[in-house]
C-alpha cells in the first residue's frame, strides 16, 4: 500500500514477469496494489470513478491488464455537523453530499440516526446528558445538528479532508467532526486472551498525527485509557518519519478488560480509528461458598451418626465455567493442586452449576460423620474457564464433638461454634456489602466484627481502583472519587460498620497516592481531599486491636503525604479544615504557622506543608514513657533535588511546660518514630523547637512529650509549703530570742549564718513554688528563674560560711573570731559571690544567644558541662564537698577525743553531729547530683528521686528543728516566752472575771 503525492507512474512486475504501469494524474490520488495468485492487479481513485481492473490505463508496454478484483477497501467517514446559528435543512445536506462526494472513490452517501457512543461517565455518579431523548431512549436530533456517513473505495489523505471541512465549515458557519475508519491499521492478539494475561494492542497510521488515544467499549461504558498499573501506552513505537504509532500494553487482566478497543490518531478535527474485539477468558473474581448448617453438631448425637452437609458456591455468572468438586477430611496438601495424598478421602463431582439472576450458583451435598477425629473438615470449589485456568476456594466445616467446648447458637444467626473457630456470615443490613464474623473463645462469644461497607463507599474503592489500573484516569474521574469519599465520611450510618467504612476509606486514599506516582492530579481535587481525610479523624477508633490501628494510621499518613506531594497545586492555596491545615510558600524565609506550631524554612522552591491533628495517639510508639504531641506536620519541596535544607518547629506553649521533649520524625518504611537528624534546641528565653537537617518530600516532624510522675509533684509541693511555713516559724523565732541568746561575738556569727540561711531558703521555696504553680509569661519566667538561682546560690554561700565558723570554733578553741572581720568577709562571700556568678551566666547566655531557663522557669542544660545549670551546679558542688570534708572533720575531732571505753557515747555523738549538720550544710543535695549521671530506667534512679525530694523539699523543717529547737539556750528561751505569755494570759482572765 502506498501514498503517492505527484503525478508519477507506478509499475507492479506480477510473479511471472509481467509488468504493469498506472499513471496518477493527480496529487490526492491513493492507489493500492497488491498480488493475488499468478496475477498483479493495480488499483487507483480518480475523481469521482473507482478503477478496477477493467479501467486501470496502463502502459502500452504491459502486455496483461488487470483481469482478477482487489482485495475491497472501505473507508467510512462519520461526519457530525453543528450549525452554530441558523437551522438544518436540504440545501445544506446536499452542499455536504456534493463536497464529499467528490472524494477519490466516492461510492455513497447517507444520512444517519444519531449515533450515540457510550457515554464518558464517572463510576461514583452518573452524569446524565439534558439533550432531549425519545420513547426509546435515543438522543432526538437538534434541528441544528445533523449525522452523514461517506464511504469510499479506497483511503485519502487527511490534508485534502481537512480542506474540504474547512471550506463546509465556513461556508454552511457550521463546526464539523470527522472520524474515519479504514485508514488505521491495528495488529491485536488473539480474540479470546488467558486471565491475567499480558495482550498487546498496534496502532499505525501513515501519516503524522497531532494526538493518539486508545478507548475501550465496555458492555455500558467508555473509559479513555491512560497510563496505569494495567494499562501502558507507548506512541513512540513509529519506525519511519511521517508515520504515527500508538501500543497499548496491558498487564494481569480480568474480567473487566473484556470489550471493543479503538485507537485514534487526530489530526485537526478529523479522528482516524480502527477498533477490535478483545476477550478475556473470564474466571471468577469471588467465590461465595456457603454450608448448610454452617457447623456440625454431633455434641448430643452417637458416634455412628452422620450429618448430611449442602454447600453452595456463587460467583458472578458466565456460562463457559466448568465446575469441580472436593471434599477432603484429612490433612492434605491442597497447595499442591489436586493430587492424591495418602490417608485423604477425596470425592469428585462436576457440575455445570444453573443460573440466578447475573450470577452462579452451584451446589455440592456430602455427609459428614460425627466418629471424633482431629483431622479438618472442608470443601474445595474449582471453577475451570475455556483456556484450562482453574480457581479454587475453600471452605471449613467446624465440627462440635461431644463433650467438648463449644459456644451455643445466639440469635438465630450464629449458630453452636466449636471453641476457637470464627464464624463468617454474608449477611449485612441494608445498603452495605460484605460480610460480619465473630469468634468463639473460651466457651465465649466474643463481639460482633462487621466487615459490611456502605454500597456508596464501595462504588467509590472500585472508580479508585479503575482509576489506578488506567481504565478511567481522567481528571473529573478522580474528583468524583474524592468527591464520594468526602459525602461517605460525613454519612451518619450504622455504627456497627464505622471501622468497616473507615478501613475502606483509608484504602481508597491509599489506592489513590499510588496513582498520583504516575497520574497528575490537579489542584481541583484538594477541597474534597482534605475534607475527607479530616472527618476520617473525627471517627472513633475502635473495635479492633491495636496492631491493626498502627497499620491503619501509618497508611493514613503515607497516603496524605503522597497525595499532598503529587497533587499538583497553582498558586498559594490554603485550606484549613479540624483535623488538617494544608499551607504553601513561594520559596525564600518561609514562616508558616499550623495549628498551634510555627514551621521556620529557608529554601528556594515551593514548599507544601500539611499538619495532622489527631493522628499522633494512633501510631505506633516506640518509645516507652512518652506522649506523642497531637499535631504532626510534614513538609515536601517541590523541588525534590533541591540540597537538603535545614527546618525548625517551634512547639506550642503548651509542649514548652513540659518536662522534656524529643524531636523526632516518623520514619514512613519502618513505621517507627525516629530522632535521627533532629535534635532539640533551646534559645536562651528557654524556648525550644526542632531542628532536622534531612528535611525530604516524606519527612514528619513530631516533638513527643516525657511523661512525669504525679506522686513527686505532689510531694515536692507539700515539702515546701511545710519547708516556707517552718522557716517562717525559725525566723520569728530568732527574733524572739535574739536578744537573749546572741551575747559574745561567736553566738553573734553563728546566728547571723543561721538567719541568713533561712531568709535566702525562705525567698528560694516560694519562688520556686510560685514558678512550678502558676503559668507564667516569658519575662515573669526569667525573673523567676534569676530568682532561684540567686537565692539558692546565696543560701548555699551561707552554708559555706556556717562550715567556716564551725571549724574556727572546733580548731581554734582559744581565739575567739573577730566580728567585724567576719561580717565583711562572710558578706563578700553570701551576697556578693552569688550576684556575681548569676550576672555573669545571664550576661553570656543573652550575648551568645543561649539558653538561659526553660519552660519551668529553672536553668537549662544545653550539653554536658555547658548551659546555664552548669553555673549553679559547680559552686554548689564545690560548696557541698567543702562542707562534707567540715563534716569529717568534725567526726574525726570527736573520734580523738573520747577514750576508748566510751565507744558508744563517740556513737552519739558522731550520729547527733550529722543529724544536726547535714540539713545547715546542704548535704541533703548529694542525691541530686547523682541524678545527672544515673540512667532515667535504672530501678535505683526512682528511689533516688524520692530520697532527693523528700530531704530538700522539707528542708526548712529540717533547719527548723535541728537549728533552732535543738540549741538549748533557744529553747530555754522561748520556754520563758511561752511561760510569760502564759502568766500574762492567765492575770488578764483573772482581771476580766474579777470585773464580771
């Protein structure tokens, strides 16, 4: 077959030698040659008049003519003509007729009915045409719209078609649509293909096309192919210039792949087609199979009897099934096909099954006996199609024993189960498809599980799994299928199939992040999207275990974040819903706030965020003693090459009260949280946010919060409230007897020391319980937090100085101390030291911008030996080392001193010296700085807490009775006090009695 654009000749040399020439006089003209038998026969088109074999003008040269007819050739031309204002009407049907009639090998011309092509229609809805139909239901023709079909005796080219359109269209103001058929040739397999067969489709056209398609005809729809786990198009397979091509692959078919395929080439408004009928060997997709009864029972009858059993297996109906039968009673390897094992009683049948309705129904009687064994019960179904492919199922038949454990019948709809079995039944209220189960466990029912999804939801999951397979991926398919998963999520049906609704939702927004990998999805499908995907969190999540919830929320969150990444967004679109804020930035210093968390990026290319509320506390969590922060937020670059780039969340203030926070991302592929590539930082206002350095299109940023132990916040509250109580008590005190007991210079210092302990411990508790009770602002916060240091700083400065009196007074028995000597250098030491170390940590912290104190208004520890906590725990810890040597100095002094006989006064002593010192010289702190080197899941590391809680939470009581009421001379005196006031009180009851 050849084109021939100039005026040439043509000459076919036959088997025999002979030749002859045709001479094409004009440029449209197509001629076909081919060889029959022994002869050579030619054919041309020119003008109005088909040339046959007794016509053709060859050559005097050529001795034969062409006596034996061509193979026929036929080209059908479909012509749709739209008047754009005024009516049809016979002039304009014969301008039509004339134009096209002048075609090379014209043969006829009519006027068609209407002819109406399956419409292109979404699975979730129907859309219906308003066009006026008739009684039968046929498109009426517009009195402005009118159907013709030309067929020609041989093909033409599709530049002389298109002219002739353009000149009908502007000279009737008409819009003209061409489709042709015969000038495309398609190469397919064979008509009947196996199931899950992998067919091929061909296309190729002579001439350069502006756009190739493939369709398929079902029995009521139309479907565009595109690109999808089934179906692959190719239309680069061309092999010469100025010709077009288009392949159509398709992969693992089924049923549903049985129809007319037509591939197009279009070219202007002209469409060139050819189209075939493509069969797939069908088998079943689902095989229903069911028992009657459903289980056995032989509880109550003798070993001898036997039960007759009737199963039925439905599938949907076509009649070239071949159905096998098998009831095996013994533990045989089915998996291995049908062969025969020893010890397997085997019975087969075939049946030809009868038909109800659209579907199969074949049904297969056996006896069961009620002689005990162990071995199984069940049924295997084979359904065998033309091409020898078999599919089987199989189905159990629990047998109940006497005497042993069962579950009895319950409602009529499950029946006596062996215990440990499951009963299914496809049984489902109205407007839901599927199946219910529930499972007999220790001689207990358990609850019923509903697997019946919405019909609606369903219809939804199958356009979702049409659309990824290529059979309608359309850009309004998959806004129907967000659209009807958006309506399903707000439906108010049976409680009982919310988790069977749910699961299939889920898979439906799996199925479609799968498809968006290689289908592109417009912005026009992001309203219904995440609409949908948030009232999926509004659900309760119940019913099942906690396995299958982690499974559920992991795909929940891979499919957002796929559809989020693929779906491709125009312009700065946001959408903010109660579970779900989607937000967009062009690029540059992004700052977008989620929910009640700032996301900080810098980046050149688009960056899409989406926060999920409620998510959290269904994934799976990997680290103990934690919980997760209700928001999780993932980012993805437009740009996925990009560099890697850096992104901070800063967390809610809320998360910042809390008493730790890890960083930490969901890793999508083990389905875990991570901290690998994100650390916490904190700022030197105490705030803390996230930092992650692989910031991927698949990255999640989660802080998850550290739980804390209710008990130690209880007790420390208490402990200090007691402890501000008792020091209050101590300084009244102190005042009371000051007078009194301060007579020389040694008594001066020592209660001048004890005065000051007590004053700074006094102001240190009640900062820190005004702090650790109150929600404070940030500036509130960083007085609070200057506050403890200075005033615990202080206090320990004083116990410093008490140690140092303690020692004068032990060593240097006969040198009394000088006062005023004292009081300077032990107010460098209390008061001036601690302002200093504190101004010089909050002057670093704020010109370097670090951390200076946290959510609990306390200093901060940023890495080992650095951080503002580190300024408090050096002093502190040189002076608790400093005072413990006092300590053992002291022991040691008493040791020497007693004789030997009085070991056991030495005892007392020793004993009442550290009772009486460890409280005044902070040695109570020692468990604290143990705390810092234990591990948070050592057993002793609980105790410690306590121990560390318990000692300085109630330390001012402790200071209260070993400095105060332990010293004798204070105690003498506020007896005298007491007494007095006694005395005072009792003559002033006696006067006010007198004068009644």
């Amino acid at each position: 077959m050849s084109v021939f654009n100039t005026t040439s000749d043509l000459q076919v040399t036959n088997v025999n030698g002979t030749c002859h020439k045709v001479t094409l006089v004009e440029s449209q003209l197509v001629a076909v040659c081919g060889i029959v038998g022994n002869t050579s026969c030619c054919v041309g088109c020119h003008g109005n008049k088909r040339m046959d074999d007794n016509n053709v003008t060859c050559n005097s040269g050529c001795a034969t003519l062409c006596t034996q007819r061509l193979l026929p050739i036929e080209v059908h031309l479909n012509i749709k003509a739209e008047l754009t204002a005024t009516t049809w009407d016979s002039n304009k049907t014969g301008q039509v007729q004339t134009a096209f009639g002048g075609l090379n090998g014209f043969q006829h011309f009519k006027i068609t009915p209407l002819r109406v092509y399956p419409a292109f229609r979404p699975i979730v809805a129907e859309i219906g045409s308003s066009a006026p139909r008739d009684p039968k239901g046929n498109k009426r023709r517009s009195n402005r719209s009118a159907d013709f079909q030309a067929v020609l005796g041989c093909k033409c080219q599709t530049a002389k078609l298109q002219q002739l359109v353009s000149t009908l269209e502007t000279s009737l103001g008409a819009v003209i649509q061409v489709h042709t058929a015969g000038m495309v040739t398609l190469e397919s397999a064979e008509a009947l293909v196996p199931y899950m067969s992998a067919p091929m489709l061909k296309c190729t056209f002579e001439e350069m096309s502006s756009g190739a398609s493939w369709k398929m005809f079902g029995s009521n729809d139309c479907f565009e192919l595109r690109d999808g786990s089934v179906v692959k198009v190719d239309s680069s397979c061309a092999t010469k210039e100025k010709k077009s091509c288009i392949v159509l692959r398709l992969q693992n078919i089924t049923n549903i792949w049985t129809g007319t395929y037509e591939c197009g080439f279009t070219v202007g408004s002209i469409r060139h087609t050819a189209r075939t009928h493509l069969g797939v060997a069908p088998l079943p997709e689902h095989i229903s199979m069911k028992a009657t009864p459903s289980t056995v029972d032989c509880s109550n009858r003798p070993s001898s009897d036997i039960v007759p059993v009737s199963v039925t297996a439905t599938v949907q109906y076509h009649n070239s099934y071949q159905v096998y039968w098998r009831y095996k009673t013994s533990r045989c390897n089915t998996s291995s096909g049908d062969s025969l094992h020893d010890g397997c009683k085997i019975e087969d049948s075939l049946h030809d099954g009868y038909k109800m309705e659209d579907s199969l129904q074949d049904g297969y009687k056996m006896a069961i006996s009620c002689q005990k064994s162990r071995e199984a019960h069940f049924v295997t179904v084979t359904f065998k199609n033309i091409k020898e492919q078999e599919k089987r199922a199989r189905l159990d038949i629990p047998v109940i024993y006497e005497g042993e454990l069962f579950c009895k019948e319950d409602e009529d709809l499950w029946p006596n189960t062996p215990d440990g079995d499951t009963v299914i039944k496809h049984t489902c209220p109205d407007g839901r498809l599927g199946y219910q189960s529930r499972t007999c466990q220790d001689n207990t029912w358990q609850p019923v599980f509903s697997s019946c999804v919405s019909k609606h939801l369903l219809a939804t999951l199958e356009a979702a799994q049409r659309f990824i397979m290529g059979l309608v991926s359309s850009q309004e398919a998959a806004v129907d299928i967000f659209e009807g998963l958006r309506n399903s999520s707000m439906s108010d049906g049976d409680s009982s199939g919310k988790m069977a609704d749910l699961m299939a939702s889920i898979h439906v927004l799996d199925v479609m992040a799968d498809a968006s990998e290689s289908i592109v999805l417009q912005d026009n499908v992001l309203p219904d999207f995440i609409n949908a995907a948030s009232n999926l969190l509004e659900q309760t999540w119940d019913g099942v275990n906690d396995s299958i919830i982690h499974d559920m929320s992991s795909r929940y969150l891979r499919s957002v974040e796929g559809l989020v990444k693929n779906i491709r967004i125009n312009g700065n679109k946001e959408l903010s819903t109660h579970n779900l804020e989607l937000k967009l930035c062009p690029g540059g210093n992004c700052r977008l706030t989620l929910f009640d968390c700032t996301l900080h990026l810098t980046t050149l290319s688009w960056v899409k965020t989406v926060a999920v509320k409620n998510l959290t506390d269904k994934l799976r969590n990997n680290f103990p003693n934690t919980t997760p922060s209700p928001v999780l937020i993932s980012a993805t670059l437009e740009n996925a090459e990009e560099s890697p780039v850096t992104i901070r969340l800063d967390f809610s203030k809320k998360q910042q009260r809390s008493p730790e926070l890890l960083c930490v991302f969901w890793n999508t592929v083990e389905r875990r949280w991570s901290e690998e590539g994100c650390v916490v930082r904190r700022d030197f206002d105490g705030h803390r946010s996230c930092l992650c350095d692989h910031l991927t299109p698949f990255s999640s940023l989660v802080a998850l919060s550290n739980t804390s132990t209710e008990s130690l916040d209880v007790l420390t509250t208490v402990g200090l409230s007691v402890s501000v109580c008792a020091l209050l008590v101590f300084l009244l005190s102190e005042f009371a007897v000051w007078s009194a007991v301060v007579t020389t210079n040694l008594s001066h210092i020592r209660h001048t020391v004890m005065v000051n302990i007590a004053l700074f411990l006094l102001l240190a508790h009640s900062t820190f319980l005004a702090s650790s009770s109150l929600e404070l602002p940030d500036e509130w916060c960083r007085i609070m937090a200057v506050s403890k240091h200075l005033f615990f700083l202080a206090t320990f400065a004083w116990m410093l100085c008490l140690s140092v009196v303690l020692i004068h007074q032990l060593l240097l028995v006969f040198r009394p101390p000088r006062k005023r000597l004292f009081h300077v250098l032990f107010g460098i030491v209390g008061y001036v030291c601690p302002v200093i170390i504190v101004g010089c940590s909050y002057c670093y912290c704020k010109y370097t911008d670090e951390p200076y104190f946290d959510h609990r208004c306390w200093l901060v520890s940023t890495a080992p030996f650095q951080g503002s906590l580190y300024a408090f725990l050096f002093p502190v810890g040189a002076i608790t080392l400093t005072n413990l040597f006092c300590v053992v100095v002291v022991i040691v002094t008493l040791l020497k001193s007693q004789v030997p006989e009085g070991s056991k006064e030495t005892a007392k002593s020793i004993l009442r010296v550290l009772v009486l010192l460890t409280p005044v010289f902070g040695l109570t702190w020692l468990p604290g700085f143990s705390l810092h080197t234990m591990d948070a899941d050592d057993r002793l590391f609980l105790l410690t807490a306590y121990s560390f809680t318990i000692l300085n939470s109630f330390q001012g009581l402790s200071i209260l009775l070993t400095g105060c009421f332990a010293d004798q001379k204070v105690r003498e005196e506020l007896w005298k006090i007491f007494k007095k006031d006694k005395k005072r009180a009792e003559k002033f009851n006696n006067k006010l009695e007198g004068k009644i």
